[in-house]
C-alpha cells in the first residue's frame, strides 16, 4: 500500500488468469494452490506508507470471499478471521484491476472495516 488510509488485500487463485471466477473462495495454506481459494491476506487500519506505522494490522489466515461478476463490475463480501481472531468483513462493488504477470489476480480495493 501507498500513502496513509486502510486497506485490505488477498492473492486469489481462479481457473482463468485474468478474471476472478464466480463463488466462494476458501483460505487455504496449500501449494499447490488450489482454484476458488485464497491466502496471503492482510489488513491495515490507518496505514502511513511514509513512516510504516499502522494503528492496526495483522495477516488473515481463515473464511471467505463470496464473489459475483455482471458485466465487468464484480461484488465481493469479505467474511473473514485475522491471526488476532478478529472478524474482517467488508463488500466491495467494481471493477477490479488486474495486474499481469504473476498468474492469479490481483486487486486493489477499498472496503469498510466492522470493529
């Protein structure tokens, strides 16, 4: 992340490299990675990319993201468990940019986080 605010972000693994497949995706800590799942997912709540402080952050290491595609705007609901055991959820509806190169998709997005 880049510059101050909250983010979120997960690495997603899909049958197809450069859109997200409709359903579930399930974390899992496996390799190889199997479709419809996701890991790699962490969180920062008032992130400063200047001076690396947070007042928040943690990696997400179990739940779901539930996601539908219309055209070219996708929905997405996060319902999620951070290491802390904190909830995360969050819902998202856009268009997501997928970055090349590395096989699976990744977005940029911003959600509400439930404290």
């Amino acid at each position: 992340m880049i510059g101050k605010g909250s983010g979120i972000s997960f690495e997603m693994f899909s049958s197809k490299t450069n859109e997200l497949d409709n359903g579930d995706y399930r974390y899992a800590d496996s390799n190889p990675n199997l479709i419809r799942t996701f890991d790699d997912g962490f969180y920062a709540i008032n992130y400063n990319s200047e001076n690396g402080e947070t007042e928040e952050d943690d990696f997400i290491t179990g739940g779901t993201i539930s996601v539908s595609k219309d055209g070219e705007k996708y929905s997405i609901t996060i319902d999620c468990i951070a290491e802390n055991g904190k909830k995360i959820t969050g819902f998202y509806k856009g268009i997501l940019q997928y970055i090349d190169g590395i096989d699976e998709k990744a977005v940029n997005f911003k959600l509400r986080f439930n404290q």
